[in-house]
C-alpha cells in the first residue's frame, strides 16, 4: 500500500515482541517505539511529525488510557489519530477507548491488511503529492 510508505507512526506497546511484529507488518513506515504512555509522550515531545499513533491499553507505569487523556488535552498532538490495538476487545472497551479520542479499535489478534486499511485512511488526506 504505497497510502503508509512514508507514514511515522509512534507504537506505545510493552511488549518487544509485538514491536518486532509491528516492524515486519508497517515496513516500510518509519516507527517510533516507546514501551509505556510516560515514554510515548517523550516520544512525541520528540518527534513533532508523527502521522498516527498505535496504542496498547495495558501497559506498566501509565495506561494506554492515561496516555490517550495526556496526548488529547496537548494541543501540539490533539489532532494526531490514535489507533488502540489491544486484547481488551469487549464492547464496553471499545466504547471507552472511543469516548477517550481514539478514531479506531483493533482487537488483537488482527489482521495486517485491517490496520493498513486504518492507517491508510487516518493518512491519506495528509499525503503529499
């Protein structure tokens, strides 16, 4: 999908293993690892160009949810997309995340082509000619 070739997206997920899936699935994004919300705001204190952020909900030190709440009351990253992919996938989940900012709700485990979709979509109208 040629929509995510230059994209920066941001992954705040506690698990190595599921960045290393993120590296393979996202080649060939640009992506930004921090492995908790306090690292992730680092991250984008960092790095004023990220395109969408992909966030777990549970992680150590401060929730994904904790993270989303930070990120929307900044007005430098407000406006950035937010994808939650998580294992919490039940309805009252998703309606939570929602509620929270976030403009879209993978469960895991998903499907590569579904998060390309998302990213694609979250993108497009910010892809330069």
């Amino acid at each position: 999908m040629n929509v995510v070739k230059t994209r920066k997206v941001l992954v705040v997920e506690d698990s190595r293993l599921i960045h290393k899936m993120y590296e393979v699935m996202l080649r060939p994004c640009m992506l930004i690892a921090a492995h908790d919300g306090r690292e992730g705001l680092a991250r984008l204190a960092e790095h004023r160009d990220i395109d969408v952020i992909i966030l777990d909900i549970n992680m150590p030190r401060m929730t994904g949810l904790e993270f989303l709440g930070e990120v929307k009351k900044n007005s430098d990253f407000a406006a950035i997309p937010v994808v939650i992919v998580s294992t919490e996938g039940k309805e009252e989940d998703v309606a939570r995340g929602l509620k929270a900012g976030a403009v879209a709700y993978l469960k895991k485990p998903f499907q590569r082509e579904d998060l390309l979709k998302i990213i694609g979509r979250l993108t497009t109208s910010q892809a330069s000619p």
